[in-house]
C-alpha cells in the first residue's frame, strides 16, 4: 500500500498558493485581450453603424464582465494567501 508523502505546513501552503495562482492568471489574461477586442468592437459600430458590430460587442462583453469578475474574486483570495503564508 502506498504511502503518503510526508509534507510541512510550509508545503501544502505552497501547493494551495499554486493552484490559486493558477487558476487566478487565465481570467486577467482573458480579460485583457478581450478588452482590447471590445474596444475594436465598439469603434467599428461606432465607424459604420453595423449592427452586427453592435450584436458581437453585446454577446462578448457579458464573457468579459465574468472574467473579470471571477479574475477580482480570485485576486482576492491571493491577497489573503500573501498575508497569511
């Protein structure tokens, strides 16, 4: 039977904190370019008047705020890890 290794407190912290930093740097990596993208978006419905620019920006941005909603919440629980780590 296999055995578990044999870990400090030290470690398990660490291993917690990269997982959340992990999980943490996909949502501002998406929210960033998407930010970008938005902005084009916005320009071109703005430029030509195109509903369809208006229709992608609309379907695009309800992806964007939940990215960036779950980018803060996992921001967060990061800032309580360097305080308390």
């Amino acid at each position: 039977m296999p055995t578990l290794p044999d870990l400090s407190a030290l470690d398990l912290a660490r291993i917690q904190f990269a997982f959340t930093i992990s999980f943490h740097i996909v949502f501002p990596s998406i929210t960033i370019g998407l930010a970008s993208y938005l902005a084009v978006l916005e320009g071109l419905w703005l430029y030509t008047r195109k509903t369809l620019y208006r229709d992608l920006y609309h379907y695009w941005i309800k992806f964007f705020s939940l990215c960036f909603g779950m980018g803060v919440v996992s921001g967060l629980v990061m800032a309580y890890q360097f305080g308390t780590n």
